[in-house]
C-alpha cells in the first residue's frame, strides 16, 4: 500500500536523523518511534479463539462485532466441522477467529474428521499461528448445566496453547443470550422504554451469573492466572433475505469489545478498532497515537540540532492525521491530511518553512530559549492537530469547529508544556498529558 510505505520510509528517516542526536533525546524517541511501528507500521488483524457447546453463540457473536452476516449460524444443528482458522471480513476490517467444534456437540458437523475431538480438531489449528486471546462463550441458561465438561475442554485447549506457542493466553468468558434472562420481555438493548425495577432485577440476575461463572473458572488452578473476567452480553441479529437486517438485539457487545482491546498486543489495535467502529475506542487509539507523535515532535524540535526538525514534524503531523483518519474507517492519502491541514488554519508550505526557520535560527542565536520554545511550538500544535482530526474524522465535527479546537488546543498545550518545563526541565517533552487536561474550558 502507497501510504504504509511512506510511513515506514518516514520512520527509517526519523531513525537515521537520531544518529544526530544527543543520547538521552534519541534513546526516548527510539522508543516513541517503535511504539509507532508497532501501532501503524506492523498491523495485522486480531486473532481470537472462542471456545463454547454447540448453540452458545460463538458465530452469532462474530456477527455482533462486525455488524453483519459474516459467519453462519448453525440453528438447527452444529456448523462448524473442524477447528480452523477463518478471516472474517466485512467492509472495514477483517478478524482472524478459530472458531472450534462445539464442546459436548450433539451430532457431528458435515466435513468434519470424525476421529479427532473437537480439542484435538482446535490443536491442529493452533500450531498455525498464535492467538490473542480465548473466548470461552456459555448460554446465561447454562452456566449450572454441565459447566464442568466445558471447562475441562478449556483447560485442554489453554494448555495447548501454552505448550505450542510458550504464553498464557488471556480468557474472557462471554455470558451470551442474557437478553433470555428473566424478566425475559425486559428487553436490554431498549433499556429506556422498560420499567426501572423490572430492568433493575434482570441486570442483578446477570450480574450474578456473571459472578458464579467466575467463581467457578478461578477454581480451576490450570485457568486462575490466565482469567480476565465474565462478561455478559445479547448478539441477537437476524437479516431477511435480501441481506437488510431486520432485528438488532444486541446489548454490550460495545463495552466487551472496549474490554478486549486492553487484552490485545499493539499489532492487533488499530485494526480491531477500525473494525469496531465504536468511539470511544477509536478515541482511545487517536489519543495514544497523537501522544506518540506529539511526543516525537517535540523530542525532535527540543535537539539541539540546527534545522533537523523543519521537514520531520510537518511528515509526522500528516502521517498522525492519516492514522486517526485510518482508525474512523477512512483511507486517507498525503494530500488528504495536508489539505485538512491548511482546512483547520495549518499552512503547509512557504509559511511554514519560514516559521520552521525561524525556530531553528532561535535555536542557534540562543539554544536553550530556543529549544523549549521550538519543542512547546511542536508539541502543541502536534496536540492540537491530533484533536482536531478527531473531533473531524470520528465525531464528524464541521471544519469550522475543527478549527476552532485546533486553536484552543494548541493555545492550552503550549501553555500546559511550558509550565511543565518548569517543574521537568528540558525533557518536558517527554511526558504526555491527560486528555482531561485539554478537555476543561472547551
């Protein structure tokens, strides 16, 4: 892809610029920058492998993360014939799921190899690649009927893991079809239009399976240290033939996906929030890429280096805007990113050499002035760009409020820097701030 290899050329230039570097600057960026690699540079879809009985929902649940018919659902007998690796994909994204034989199935699925278990189907699977992390799905009904059975598949099944690829797997138990869960007619996903004491006793009811479930899981030592957590959630869809959906149940599928995005390596983000589409995590991924590349623009104009920051911060400020343009669900090019830099008030071009020039000269007429206020300028207005593509690209702001938040932003973090610098000196640079910081007084 055009734009990932001018990213990696971009990074391969920042780390031939650090050469130039003073030690403990470049040992800081070193870091900041295979943060980067590692967010944008060497994505890959995430890898999951659920684990459940037949009817527990395993596909239906695929379907819930994607927002679309991507797996079939198997309601009349088991679908799924040998433990494989499959590339679910749907418009934005792909996830890499192994989505095993069901657990104590009742009749054996067409295709499959009926002389291996459905533990020894999924340990074929397992030595192709490594997983994330396990989900072990059970019906909210089930959690008391023949659970042990079930988790003794786990524990074979993490075991194999360990033994094939040498880590602990994080599990997270989903607790699916909680919208069966009495009060059955309370309906989750509708939590307004329901009686408050009526949603009130279904959520407890959930809530105490959820805890039993986990009581049970942490009594198996072989799981104790590998168990995230029980989370309950309804994965309920249904589409007419025409591929328009007709029904939409589902009930915290958003806030399990925000859960398991803390259980995945940097590799496996920015995919897996791409494909989600929820907010709040793509607010999650923009933050944390506007302060690594906030950080290095100010690591950058902070070096005592004469001119080596004016082409590197305008190149990263772009490559920032196309990340974050990246994880809403757009592609965007160079000259898109460069074009909503001049849209927000940046001007990219003889202006900015100019301004650029200008803070390398200060740095020689007067290095240490110069450099804190190089590396506040850079920091800033890195800060404040990071949030202005946000705001535009996710919350789907007007120009005009982007710019307006450019401008406030940049006006806070420069001052918020320039204080910090009191209290650290000139490696304020490398100690990101809160959001919350730049949120009061918007």
């Amino acid at each position: 892809m055009r734009l990932r290899d001018e990213l990696v050329d971009k990074a391969k230039r920042l780390e031939e610029m650090l050469d130039r570097v003073p030690e403990p600057v470049a040992r800081e960026l070193r870091t900041k920058i295979a943060e980067l690699r590692e967010l944008l540079l060497e994505q890959r879809a995430p890898r999951f492998v659920l684990v459940g009985r037949r009817g527990a929902g395993k596909s239906s649940l695929v379907n819930a993360i994607f927002g679309e018919a991507v797996a079939q659902v198997g309601h009349e007998k088991a679908t799924t014939a040998r433990g494989s690796w499959f590339s679910y994909q749907g418009d934005l994204g792909t996830l890499e799921i192994l989505d095993t034989r069901g657990i104590q199935e009742g009749t054996v699925p067409e295709a499959a190899d009926a002389a291996l278990s459905p533990v020894e189907s999924t340990a074929r699977a397992l030595r192709e690649k490594a997983p994330d992390a396990v989900l072990f799905l059970i019906k909210a009904k089930e959690v008391d009927a023949a659970v042990e059975g079930d988790l003794d598949a786990l524990v074979e099944v993490s075991q194999k893991i360990r033994a094939i690829h040498h880590f602990r797997v994080p599990i997270v138990a989903v607790v699916t079809h909680c919208d069966e869960v009495e009060p059955r007619n309370v309906r989750l996903h509708r939590p307004d239009e329901e009686r408050e004491d009526d949603l009130q006793e279904k959520l407890d009811r959930i809530a105490r399976i959820e805890s039993h479930l986990e009581a049970k899981i942490r009594q198996r030592d072989e799981l104790r240290d590998q168990f995230v957590a029980a989370h309950g959630v309804s994965a309920y869809q249904s589409w007419r033939r025409d591929g328009t959906r007709r029904a939409d149940d589902r009930w915290r599928i958003d806030e399990l996906l925000d859960f398991l995005l803390d259980e995945l390596p940097e590799q496996a983000r920015v995919e897996f929030v791409r494909l989600s589409q929820v907010k709040a995590m793509q607010h999650r991924i923009a933050s944390r890429l506007t302060n690594i590349i906030a950080t290095i623009c100010g690591g950058i104009a902070a070096t005592p280096v004469p001119v080596a920051d004016i082409a590197p911060i305008t190149s990263l400020q772009t490559s920032l805007i196309t990340g974050i343009g990246y994880v809403s669900g757009r592609r965007l090019e160079i000259k898109t990113a460069t074009e909503f830099l001049g849209a927000i008030g940046v001007n990219v071009g003889a202006a900015v050499a100019l301004r650029e020039t200008a803070r390398a000269l200060a740095k020689v007429l007067a290095p240490g002035l110069g450099s804190v206020v190089s590396a506040a300028v850079a920091f800033g207005g890195t800060k404040a760009i990071g949030r202005a593509a946000a705001a535009y690209f996710i919350d789907g702001v007007d120009v005009d409020r982007a710019r307006d938040i450019f401008k406030k932003t940049k006006r806070k973090a420069k001052r918020l820097y320039e204080s910090r610098q009191k209290e650290e000196g000139d490696d304020a640079w490398i100690f990101p701030f809160d959001d919350d910081e730049f949120a009061q007084g918007d």
